[in-house]
C-alpha cells in the first residue's frame, strides 16, 4: 500500500505546474497534463499528435542514432538528419587520404552510390508503460538493497520476456527518479544504414574545438543517411537486396524561418543529467572529478594534436577519437565554471536546510528523513577518493592503446594452465592471435603511443589519493627513481607485445610452457597488475558506495516530493525519449554583455583564419557569400546560420528536431551554451540555451553549395 501511495504522489507532483522552463517529459505523460498551456505559449499540436500508440506520430518519425545521438526521419523513403559530429566516425571510416569525405564532402547522386555504415543501428520506440506497479509489487519496507535489487530483476525480466512475446521488438525497463517509478520501453532497431551526405568538416565542424560549446556558432553541424529494411519493411542485416525503410511518419521541414520568442519543440535521446544530486555529489564533482578528468583529457589532446598534424593519414585516423575526447574536455571545463559561477552547491545546501527543517517538523518524517543528509555526507567521504580512483584508471587504461591489445592475452594465460585445454585447441587459439595482431599493429602508431604511455603513467602516479593509488606505480618509483621517460624506454624495449615481428615469432613457437613469457612481460605484467587494483580493491567498495548513494537519492527524491507537492519533479535523462519545450531567445551571460539569439553567414567570413585549424572556409562558400546568392533561404540579403533556445537539452540531443509549434522542423540542435553546461546538474534559464544549426542554412548548403537537388526533391519542404 505504502508503494502504490508514493507513485500517486510523485505523479501528482510531475502534473503540477507545468511552466517551469527545464522539463523533460517523457512523452507518454503529455496524454496527462493540461496541454492548454502550452498551446498558449504557441503550441499547436495535440498529446496524440506528439505520442501515440494507435496512430502515427511524431514519436514514429525520432531515432536514437547509434547508442547516444539523435535523428529525424524526414522523407517517405527512409532518410534521416542528424549531427555531422554524430555522423562524424562514419564519415571518416569511409574516407581514405583518395576520398577524403572529411574534408571535401559526400553527396549521394542515387541510392546506389550511398555508402555503407557498418555497426551503426537506429532505433524507433514502439511504445511506452509505466509498470511501475508490477515491478515492486514484491518490495517490501524490510527488504534490504540487495533483496530488493533482486526482486526488482525478477519482475522486470518477467516483464520484458513477455512484452515482445513472438515479435522481432526488443524490450527494455528503466527505473525512474532513483528506483521510485519504471517504464517499459518496446522498440524495434534497423542494422542496415547508409551514409547518403554530409558537407565537408569545414562546414560542419567550422570552428573546431575553439568554437566547442559555446556561442556565438556558424557551423552546419548536419548529415544524412539511409535506413535499409527487407522487402517486408522490417530490420534486415545488411544486403544489396534491402529497400529504403518507409516510415509511419517523416518530419515536413519549414524554411519560413525564426524569430525572437518562437515556441519550440525539442524530442531527442538526451543521455543523462544528475538534477537531484546533493550539495556533497556537486562537491565531489566540482572538486575532484571534473579536474581530474580535464587534466588527463588536456594531456591527451596535446599529444594528439601533436602526432595529428604529421600526416592526412594520421590525421584521418585519430579525428573522431579526437572529437570525442575533447568534446568532454570542454564541457567538463564549462561545467566546473557554470557550478562556481551560479553557487549551485550553495543552492543546493539551501534546500538542504529547507529539507531538514521540513523533516524534523513532524515525528514520522524525521523518523524516515532526519538522518539522511548525514549519511550522505558520510558516504560521500568514502566514495570520493574510489571515484577519483576509477577515473584516472577508466581515462588513462582506455587511452593507451597497447593496453587493450596485451591484456587480450589473458585468454591465452588462462587457456595455456587448464589442463583439459589439448594442445590442437592450444594451436587453434594461436592461430587467432596472429591475426588478431596483424590487424592491429597494421594501425598501431607505436611513436604516438609510447609519448602516451610516458606522459600518462606518470600522471596516473602523481593524480590520485595515495590511498587509492594502484601499488605496481609505487614499485616504478622506487625502481626507477620516478623517472617515467627512463622506465618508458625500458617497457618497450623489454616487451615483446609492442612489435607484430617479435608477437608472430613468439606465437608460432608457442606451447603451454611459454606461458610464463607472457606473465613476465613488462608491458602485460603492469596491464594486469592495473587492472587486478582497480577489479579487486576499487571496484568492489565502488559498487557497494554507489549502491548506497542510489538507495539513499531514491527517498529523497520522494522526500523533495512530499516537501514540495506543488512543483514538478521530472524524472533525469537516461537516454530515454524526452520531449522539452522552449522558445527562442538571447540570453546575458556577463555585466554588460549581450548575445543575439541568432548567427549569419556574415560571421563565418569574420571567423575565416587559415592558421587556425577549423577556421578556413570553402572557396564556393565564399563566393555564394560574395554574390550574396542565397535562393530562397536568405533574409534581407542575409544568410540566417544558427540560432539558441531555451530548450532542456544534454548528451544525446544531438541531432535531436528542434520544431516549431506545428511540428515542423526549423532547425537541428546540436550544442549547449558554455556558460550553461552545467544544467546536467541544476538548469538555470538565464543562461541555459541550445545551439542549433538552422533549416534554412541546411536547405542552402544542400541546394547552393552541395546541388543534392534528389535531396530537396525527396523531404518535404513548405515555407509555412
């Protein structure tokens, strides 16, 4: 009984007050709220016209692209738009230094010039339930983490089985607002993608890094590709013999344009905010964990940079790995500023003070509450240092790409001392290891990586809480008095993993007994010995802590709900459909200083340096700046580029619609303010805003600059 009156009263809560300017609704609970307000604000559409299970939508005409972006189907023939950054791998795995689609481009003249996109997946959303009741229908008041953890999976297995009972759907149950509620999500995902076009990088990712996160933006940050299904419309492996997808719905594109206070619609994937966090895991964040990972990442990308600018070969191979690791950087940068700036941990600890008085005003909320911000801080005081730990491991582990290639041989170790393992099984696996390592050290910059390898294990040595620090670095010090470039030389000289010659030579003369060689292996020794720390002594106390921490968000979420029953609590993203709304607008970051809620291509030519990478601007694109040839989608003799909003959004939006209030698409979102990239923890709409690259510019790049004509022909396109 007590379960099924805290669902009625955080559902209460998600209902009320439906103004507020950070939501992110799920898009089956629109059925529930009072739409009139919205559509007050300019909001066109009905609850079913957004989210419907009976009737195409436009939930029907959203994908998760990949496993963190988004796109949006927009022609009867199964083509998507999303982010040239969230097409970006995709782009450069089928580039060479021959056809360097990076730099110059693809457009697509037919289908049958459309390119392949291997292991990438778009997934539709069949439908959504709240089964919140069905899955803790066993907890009880008494049970402890672990029961309850127990019992939670049972019913949520059960659940899942049966929902895509005889159907090619696949199911998933996500808990909500830390355990309080679960949804079931039923999707269908396609496997057969295709690269249709994108503009060259120049375009969209002019500004580069500089430009990451921030605005003002003058990048056509767009792409399209193909979803491929068999002759029954359904998800197929890739074969010649599939068929553009056709959709149960597309999104008609606008190029009438925006202006200031527009309503706007946002439906995406965002991936994960942390809105509910305590002052103490703002701290933790703030303190530790954003520093660290800023100073690994800047480490990293100076490398990179470094090795990227010897060769189009190398710069081909490491520019989306690149992309990646600096879009962390920075945001984690711009994070850390907006939390010091706005005092979100002096906010936090106001409402803090307000929840403890509010718990120690009667006997049975005290009971439940009184303690728990305490406990809290204590498990915070265990956790932060573990934490620090896990991500010098998870950062520094990943980085160095050798790593990931000698702890492979564990396999082999394992093989090589179970005596029911024949020799005939022994020989077969080696045989797999040959390839294995031609294939990697075909692509393997050894230079780059043992710069990697010096510059980041001294790091790992000198970063971390000593109490955390991994015991095989201590041995380095003392061995090698600290001097990592010293030690450096000696693992890879010492190591015979780090060349294909001395690896193949060691395979084909391999039996149970060379087993030790690989065991004593400098490189593979300090490998294991890394990971056995972080698997045996982080990660185990990491897991219980975090555990704790989700137990204890889980009644203060219901806590804040019960303290405040008339504002909403929207649950936090977790890579689930949201659907956010906004408007149009410009925004004051600092004393004295105004930003336009909109870019021009008069802002590109102002940006254009040649000796700074990211700012060079195509010769065609100059000269259609220059006639001032814009077709139908200038303004004025202006070429509208970007524009922000006020929209919710956060990793994961990318390549989300940003749509007007009659649903058509104005624009793709593609970025966050920097002085706002801390909304994943506390959203502030003084200063929280999207970028968005605008319709307008993506219909002249493709009409004036690209002349895709087949791709104007299929979307459809109103100036309404």
């Amino acid at each position: 009984m007590k379960n099924i009156f805290f669902i009625f009263l955080i559902t209460i809560s998600f209902f009320k007050s439906v103004f507020a300017d950070d939501e992110m609704w799920l898009p089956v609970i629109l059925q529930q709220l009072n739409m009139s307000d919205y559509q007050s604000r300019g909001l066109k559409l009905t609850a079913e016209d957004i989210y419907s299970i009976n009737n195409s939508s436009l939930k029907d005409a959203i994908v998760l692209f990949g496993g963190g972006c988004t796109a949006a189907v927009v022609s009867e023939e199964g083509l998507i738009i999303t982010n040239h950054h969230c097409g970006y791998s995709q782009i450069q795995a089928n580039s060479t230094v021959e056809k360097n689609y990076l730099k110059d481009g693809f457009w697509a003249a037919n289908h049958n010039e459309e390119l392949q996109a291997k292991g990438l997946t778009v997934t539709f959303l069949i439908r959504i339930e709240n089964v919140t009741q069905q899955v803790l229908a066993g907890v009880t008041s008494d049970m402890n983490e672990t029961q309850r953890g127990k019992k939670v999976d049972e019913a949520i297995k059960k659940i899942e089985t049966e929902a895509i009972k005889n159907t090619h759907y696949i199911a998933k149950v996500k808990p909500f607002s830390y355990g309080n509620e679960y949804y079931l999500f039923v999707s269908e995902v396609f496997k057969d993608i295709r690269l249709v076009g994108a503009p060259p990088e120049s375009i969209g990712k002019f500004g580069g890094e500089d430009d990451n996160w921030v605005w003002p933006r003058h990048n056509g940050d767009f792409c399209f590709f193909r979803i491929y299904a068999n002759a029954e419309n359904k998800p197929a492996e890739y074969s010649a013999n599939n068929v553009p997808y056709k959709p149960k719905k597309s999104i008609t594109i606008s190029s009438k344009g925006i202006k200031k206070d527009d309503f706007t619609i946002v439906l995406g994937y965002p991936g994960r905010t942390s809105e509910y966090l305590t002052s103490y895991g703002i701290e933790m964040l703030s303190k530790y964990e954003d520093p660290s990972k800023t100073k690994i990442r800047e480490l990293r990308l100076s490398i990179m940079d470094e090795y990227m600018k010897t060769s189009e070969k190398v710069y081909l191979r490491y520019a989306s790995r690149y992309a990646g690791v600096a879009n962390g950087w920075k945001k984690w940068l711009g994070e850390n500023n907006g939390i010091k700036k706005y005092d979100v941990i002096g906010t936090k600890k106001q409402l803090e003070q307000r929840f403890i008085q509010w718990a120690n005003e009667n006997k049975n909320r005290k009971k439940t509450y009184g303690n728990l911000l305490n406990e809290f801080e204590t498990t915070y005081k265990k956790l932060t240092p573990l934490n620090q730990a896990y991500n010098y491991y998870s950062e520094i582990i990943t980085a160095i790409e050798i790593f990931k290639y000698v702890s492979g041989f564990s396999n082999l170790i394992t093989k090589s001392y179970d005596k029911s393992i024949s020799k005939e099984e022994i020989n077969k696996i080696t045989e797999q290891y040959k390839t294995d390592a031609k294939k990697f050290f075909a692509n393997y910059n050894k230079s780059y990586d043992k710069k990697m390898f010096e510059a980041l294990i001294k790091l790992y040595y000198e970063g971390p809480d000593k109490s955390v620090r991994p015991e095989v670095l201590e041995d380095i010090n003392i061995k090698f008095n600290c001097n990592f470039k010293t030690y450096t030389e000696y693992v890879f000289e010492n190591s015979f993993l780090t060349s294909e010659e001395k690896v193949l030579k060691f395979l084909n003369k391999y039996n149970h007994s060379k087993a030790s060689k690989v065991l004593n292996d400098p490189l593979f020794s300090l490998s294991a010995k890394l990971n056995d720390n972080y698997y045996e002594n982080i990660l185990p106390s990491l897991q219980e802590l975090n555990v704790k921490i989700d137990s204890l968000q889980r009644i203060y979420f219901r806590g804040l709900c019960e303290m405040q029953p008339e504002k909403k609590l929207y649950p936090d993203a977790n890579l689930t459909m949201r659907v956010n709304f906004g408007k149009v607008d410009d925004y004051y970051p600092y004393d004295a200083v105004h930003y336009l809620y909109f870019t021009t291509l008069d802002g590109v030519m102002e940006k254009e340096d040649t000796s700074k990478k990211g700012f060079s601007v195509p010769e065609k694109l100059k000269i259609l700046y220059k006639n001032k040839d814009y077709g139908k989608y200038g303004v004025n003799g202006i070429m509208p580029v970007c524009f922000i909003a006020s929209n919710h959004t956060a990793g994961g939006n990318s390549g989300s619609p940003v749509l007007n209030g009659e649903g058509r698409l104005i624009g793709l979102n593609f970025d966050r303010s920097w002085e706002g990239t801390m909304s994943d923890v506390m959203y502030d709409s003084r200063i929280c805003r999207n970028v968005v690259v605008d319709a307008r510019y993506i219909l002249f790049i493709i009409d004036k600059f690209a002349g895709a004509n087949n791709l104007l022909n299929e979307m459809k396109i109103t100036e309404n």
